[in-house]
C-alpha cells in the first residue's frame, strides 16, 4: 500500500496568432539515465516480463478490480473516482503480437515440432518484448514537444522510468478532515505519478493544504522544472525567483537544492480524457499546459524538500469558487507551506531579508492570474480539463 503520511505542523528541519510548434532545450533531457541519490529501479527481469503486452492487461485487470473495491474509501490510481484502469495498446504492440505469434506458428508447422503450449506462449512474448525494447532503443531521445498559442505554452514531456507496480509514498501537510466526501479535486494531479509507474492512493476522509510525494523519484522528475521554466519567454509573466533559477558552475545553489512552483494543467499526450494512453511501458507521455499570464516562483530549499507536491485546489474550484474556496486562505496555506522548506540562509544571501512580502506577493498575482484569466486564452478546456489543473511545485 502507498504510505500517507500527515505532516500537519510545519518542520523544523506567446505570440498571438495560431499555434506554432517548436521545442525547448533544457540541460539534460527527460529520459536521462542519469541517477539521483533516492532514484530506485525496479529489477531487470522484473520490467521486462511486466512490459509485455498480455501482462499489462493483467495488471490493468487487477487495478481496475482492487480500485473498485476500494471506492468507498479511497480514489482511483488516476485521482478520480473513474475505478476502470485500462491499458495503453499501441500499434505497435497489436503489429509485434501478430508477428510473433504467426512467426512462430509457422516455424512449429514448417519443422513438426512439439511444443509444449506454455512454453511457447512464453517465448513469444519473450521474442516480442525484446524486438520491443530494440525499437525503442533505435528510436532514441526525442526533444520535448512545444505548442504555443495565444496565452498557453503546451509542453508533451515524456517521463522514462524503470520501475513496474511501486507504490507511491505521500504525505499530507496540515491535515484536516473532509466536508466533501465524494469531491475528487485533491487527486488532480495522481496520473503524473500512475502513468509513471508510482501508484498513488488517497483517502477520501482526509483533506490537505499540500501533498508531498517523497519517493520513489527519478532522474526525470528533477527535469520537469527546467523543461517548463525553459519553456517561458520574455514575452511571458515574469518568473518570480529567490535565486539564481538557472543551473550553472557559477551558482551558489547546490543541486537539487530548488522549487519551482507552477500552475499548471495536465492532459494525457493525445487525448484529454483518455488516461491510460500517457501511460506506456517503460515511459510517462503527458502534456502539460502552461499559463504565460501566470508567472513561475523559485525559491532555494532544503535538502528534505519533497520531490513535487501540489495543492488540492483546482482551477475549477478557483474560478467556481466551489467547496468554500477562499483565496486569501489558498494563498496563506501555500506560504506557510513553502516556509517550512525554503532555505533562509540562501535566499538572504540572494535577495536579502524581505522575501516573505515577495514570496507572498508573488503566490496572491498568480492565484489573481488564475480567477480573472484573459478573454483572449479562449476555451481553456479545448486545452486541459480545468479539473486537472492546479498548483504544483518540483524540486530540481
């Protein structure tokens, strides 16, 4: 089972116009295999029997069974209260099963071979799993897709990974009980983590001023904040930073020693509703949608800062003005939060002692941003699902 925890004190430790197409360039690309100090892999022979194609429909079988089961009392993997876990079949996976089995159909004819069924079975998925990692490793790294439209920047990251079933470890900040039983808002952001292989499970009797996701984490999760913060340009809401936001030699900030926060919509790489095609083996395909009107904050932290966290609140709740949102408590629930893991030494040595009033200046223009979105952004949700956009923050 994934681990919630409860941390309910603070501490101690674009142009206008149609849609143009581009990509970003970031230091190192999302699918490095560069690890991180608490990057965990799942084992070899693990990942490649669990990747095949009819073990991915046993495993969406067992999700979509135990979710059901647990509907009353939690959410779904994906954070909503959807319990159908379907798997993602790709092209080429229908082109590779086909091959194989009538490749091996007709070796058995053409040589008069007994086989036991079984072990047949079992070699050829074997064979079409290997052809599978081939083709992927011929496909090689591809760059972050880039669609920019009058006040959205779309960015499809794809998010590789090693790891097969984990569970993701979570933690709550300011815990609270729930008023709104069947509300699925605070899971918003669940597929990021699902379709990366880290289950994720959240009690609907508990509500949270942020959730922490602490592990497992990957080389790919500390690429997401230089990916989006790469994709702002100047002609974009300013990023609000407590320090130098760029990786360089030069910088005093360690590594991995940085937040980003962002507000941002997520969508699956193709279709918005369509959940299980973002998941794919051996790799995460999300889109993840930007507001330019709506800056970015950066800020130094400690070393114990989560990998990413988000808040409960989404655009829909904001604009709705749903489940008694209150912005000034929004606001005064992520500053406490962002307190408690921002690092005073670096940031006075940034940008001097009066980051409190920046850092809240800055948290009160972006949730404004977001209640009174300009007329030119259009349909937001011919874009992303204003129920699957929200506040989140990654270290990196």
């Amino acid at each position: 089972m994934s681990s919630v925890a409860d941390r309910s004190k603070p501490a101690a430790s674009v142009a206008s116009g149609e849609p143009s197409k581009s990509s970003v360039s970031v230091s190192s690309e999302l699918q490095s295999d560069e690890p991180i100090e608490d990057e965990k892999r799942s084992g070899f022979g693990k990942r490649f029997v669990g990747n095949m194609l009819a073990v991915r429909i046993g495993r969406s079988t067992v999700q979509s069974v135990a979710s059901t089961v647990k509907m009353p009392v939690y959410l779904s993997a994906w954070g909503d209260n959807n319990p159908l876990s379907l798997p993602n079949v790709r092209k080429r996976d229908l082109a590779l099963a086909g091959l194989m089995h009538f490749g091996a159909d007709a070796l058995l004819e053409s040589s008069l071979i007994a086989v036991d069924a079984v072990v047949q079975h079992a070699s050829t998925l074997t064979a079409e799993r290997g052809i599978d990692e081939g083709l992927d490793r011929a496909r090689g790294k591809k760059p972050h897709a880039v669609t920019r439209q009058p006040g959205v920047t779309n960015i499809e990251i794809r998010i590789k990974h090693k790891l097969i079933g984990e569970h993701a470890e979570l933690r709550r900040f300011e815990e609270r009980d729930t008023k709104h039983w069947t509300s699925c808002a605070k899971g918003w952001f669940c597929p990021y983590l699902y379709a990366s292989s880290r289950a994720p499970q959240l009690s609907r009797s508990k509500d949270f001023a942020m959730m922490e996701f602490l592990g497992p984490g990957l080389a790919a999760d500390a690429e997401v904040a230089p990916t989006l913060l790469g994709s702002i340009t100047p002609q974009d809401g300013p990023i609000c930073a407590l320090c130098p936001f760029e990786s360089d030699i030069e910088s005093s900030i360690p590594r991995y020693r940085r937040l980003a926060v962002f507000f941002v919509g997520i969508a699956p790489y193709r279709t918005q509703s369509a959940w299980s095609q973002a998941k794919l083996p051996s790799e995460a395909r999300l889109r993840i949608a930007v507001l330019t009107h709506i800056p970015a904050i950066v800020i130094p932290v400690k070393p114990e800062a989560p990998i990413c966290a988000w808040s409960p609140w989404t655009m829909s709740l904001i604009v709705g003005g749903k489940e008694d949102y209150s912005a000034k408590e929004h606001c005064a629930e992520m500053l406490r939060y962002l307190e408690t893991l921002l690092d005073g030494d670096l940031v006075e040595e940034n940008i001097g002692s009066n980051w409190r009033q920046i850092l809240q200046t800055a948290l009160e223009g972006m949730i404004e941003g977001i209640q009174h979105v300009p007329s030119e952004l259009g349909k937001i949700a011919d874009v992303f699902d204003p129920e699957r956009a929200g506040f989140v923050a990654f270290r990196y």
